[in-house]
C-alpha cells in the first residue's frame, strides 16, 4: 500500500511539473507574439522636441488645408456651372476623381514616407498639391479642371 501511495505522489508530482512546463512555454510564446506583433517595441524616440513640435504643426496644417480644399470645390458648383457650362454631374465627378486618385495614391506615399524624412514628405506633398490648385484655378476649361 505504501508503494502505491509514493508511485501516486510521484506521478502527481510529474503532472505538476509538466503543467509548469506547459504554462512556461505558453507564457514564452505569448512574449515572442507580443514582440512580434508590434513594432513599435524597444522604440526609442531620437528626435529632438523641436522636431516633433515641427511634425505636428505641419501635420495640422495639411490637415486643415486638406479640410478647406474638399469643401472649397463643392462651394462653387454654381459659378462653375456658368462659367464652364457643365452640368452638377459633370462637377460631382471632380470631387469622385479627387477622391479616387488620393486613394490610388495613399499607398504609394506610405512608402515614400517610410524613405524620406516626414518634414520633406510633408512639404512636397504640399507642393504637389499647391501646382494642382494652381492649374485648377488657371484652367480656362472645364476639361484641364
């Protein structure tokens, strides 16, 4: 009887440390997942707080002239109409092809964003966008708009 009393401890024993084993293992796996899963890990910022100030005011900036410039188009529908002689169609397809091309476009600019420094990133893309306002607003038909 006492045989079968030390072989039951034995094997209960052996079950406790193989189920140590199995949450060590999971809790292991649950770190290299973790770690794998996210990037941004072990980041260290180098910038400088003037530099991130910098970032962040262009940012917004972009921001609000993103905002004004897609409400800018659809304000003057009606001047459009009789200076070009088009229809609220034919203006409504502007804003669709503005925004089919800025989503065409989005991933193309996250990796130029992944290449260059976010401030240069930044500025041409305002230019871009500036010569484009700038052909719009030049444009003597509604064809070259």
């Amino acid at each position: 009887m006492a045989e079968v009393v030390v072989e039951r401890e034995d094997s209960l024993a052996n079950v406790s440390l193989e189920s140590e084993e199995v949450e060590k293992n999971k809790q292991e796996a649950k770190q290299q997942h973790q770690s794998e899963s996210d990037p941004d890990e072990g980041y260290v910022e180098t910038r400088s707080q003037r530099q991130a100030w910098l970032e962040y005011v262009l940012m917004a900036l972009c921001n609000i002239a993103w905002t004004i410039d897609a409400s800018l188009l659809p304000t003057f529908f009606h001047e459009y109409q009789g200076l070009f002689k088009v229809s609220q169609t034919e203006l409504s397809m502007l804003a669709t092809v503005k925004g089919v091309v800025a989503a065409m476009f989005a991933f193309p600019a996250g990796f130029v964003g992944e290449l260059l420094p976010r401030p240069q990133v930044i500025g041409l893309g305002m230019l871009f966008w500036a010569g484009g306002l700038m052909i719009c607003g030049m444009a003597g038909s509604f064809q070259v708009m």
